[in-house]
C-alpha cells in the first residue's frame, strides 16, 4: 500500500527518534527509505506505529537534513565523511554518497585576511588583501569613502554634518584586495579637503586613521576572524601589518531531483560549489 507523502512518518534510528513527512522520505523513490514506505524493504520493521532501523541515529540526522534542503552543510568540527557516505550507501542514497565523496569541497577552508595600515602626518592608508575573494567583496559594500572641503579643521575634528560629502569609489587593485585612505588630502590656505571612512554597520564617518583602524579590527573579530600577528612590514615607512584567520564553512554542494515526465525518478547530483571565492 502507498503511503500519502503528507502522511506524518515516525523512524526510531539507532534509538534516536524521527519525526517528518512521507514525502521528505520520497524525494528519491529509489532509496530504501522511499521504498520503505511502500512495504517494499522488509528490512524496516514497523513497531508500535514506528519504523525501527538499526544504524545510527546520529549521522542520520545530517541525511534528514540533506531529503529536507537537498544540501550537504555540515558543522566546521565534522569528521566522519566515511561513515556518513556510507550510511548514505545503505539508504541508497547515492546522490548524497556521491556528494560525500567531494570530502574536499565540504572541508572547512582556512581563510587569511591581511590589513596593512601606513600612518603619513595627517592621512592614513589602509590596503586589504584576502585569500578569499568574495569575503573581500563582501567588506568591501561595507566599507565608504567620503570626501569634502573643510575650512580651518585637523583631521581630528567631528564630522561636520551641516556640509554635504561626496561618496568615492574604493580602489579595487584585484578581486581580492582593496585600498582606500582617510584624513587631510592637502591644504590651500584654510581650506582642507579630508576623506572620511565608514564601515557598517557603525553609521559614523570617521577622519582618524587610528579610529578607523580600530573600527575595522572590531568589525573583522565580530565577523569571527581572529588575529594572529601584527608585524611591521617596512621600518622607514613605519607600515603596520594585521593578519587574522578564520575557518570558513563551505556554503553546501546541492542536489536538484530530476522529475520530467518518464524518468525514473532518480536525482542527478549537482557538483555546483554554492561558493564565489576560491
């Protein structure tokens, strides 16, 4: 008898129990858990209204969550790809032992980040290079530059809000660094014409190079990076070097279930790496 996929289904997996729909366990209908519930692998026994199955009920729960989203995301401590793939085998699951299989492309990578920060007088400049690009683009939305022509201030003056700032463009060397500086450009008589940097979300717009240097540093940490050295790299330009590292979890592989009319159901994994940087 087939079962209705909104039909609620109970598995008890190695003592651990499982509660979810028919048809999260029928998105490959040449699984054993599909088949299961078409009376058609007499292996699950059914108990008290309960399938029992005798594996284990911890690494089953990441194949839940895989029928559920049809991604493989797994925590950066994860370890056991080859018992995972195969009880992924056992369930005949063989997109998911596939995807396993790329244990490579689900490893948690180490990423690096390098801040390079050069104090001159009353400007600041600030290079950023990482090993990933997209983590480069993503700060680099969250990075402003800011331009305007002060009368009679230092950089250490607040921020003249009454005067309008034009928005500046970042410099972009590559896809993975980024350069931009703040304080006094130059001066002609009392006038000064001063960059300010902002990065959200603190809505301020700082002058100061030492504040903006502390406002990326906490920014970087809050974002789960960790810094690891500091160095200076040239001594007669006094050029201070902050490097952080993080690991960085894979966004997931997916798989997309073939289900044009006539096919047998079988779903076609998808090596496509949900990640920009590399």
């Amino acid at each position: 008898m087939t079962m209705s996929n909104r039909e609620v289904v109970v598995l008890s997996v190695g003592g651990v129990r499982f509660v979810t729909q028919a048809s999260t366990l029928q998105q490959f209908p040449e699984s054993r858990l599909a088949r299961m519930l078409n009376d058609e692998d007499r292996e699950f026994k059914k108990v008290n209204g309960e399938f029992f199955v005798d594996r284990d009920g911890n690494l089953f729960s990441y194949i839940m969550d895989f029928l559920r989203t049809l991604q493989v995301a797994l925590p950066t401590d994860f370890s056991d790809y080859q018992r995972l793939q195969r009880e992924a085998e056992f369930y005949e699951l063989y997109s998911l032992a596939d995807l396993l299989s790329q244990e490579h492309l689900l490893k948690p990578r180490l990423e690096i980040l390098e801040v390079r920060f050069l104090l001159q007088e009353m400007q600041a400049f600030f290079r950023i290079f990482g090993s990933c690009s997209s983590t480069v683009e993503a700060l680099a939305e969250q990075i402003a530059v800011f331009t305007g022509q002060q009368s009679g201030q230092t950089w250490n003056s607040p921020f003249p809000s009454q005067k309008p700032l034009i928005p500046l463009p970042l410099e972009r060397p590559s896809h993975h660094d980024m350069v931009f500086q703040c304080g006094t450009d130059y001066s002609a008589g009392d006038q000064f014409v001063a960059r300010y940097v902002s990065i959200k979300p603190d809505n301020r717009k700082l002058i100061n190079g030492t504040n903006v240097l502390g406002l990326l540093v906490d920014t970087l940490l809050k974002d789960g990076f960790r810094l690891i050295s500091t160095r200076t790299v040239s001594s007669e330009e006094k050029v201070e070097c902050y490097s952080f590292e993080r690991m960085r979890r894979p966004a997931g592989l997916t798989v997309t279930v073939n289900q044009s009319p006539g096919s047998s159901g079988i779903a076609q994994a998808k090596r496509s790496q949900m990640l920009k940087g590399k």
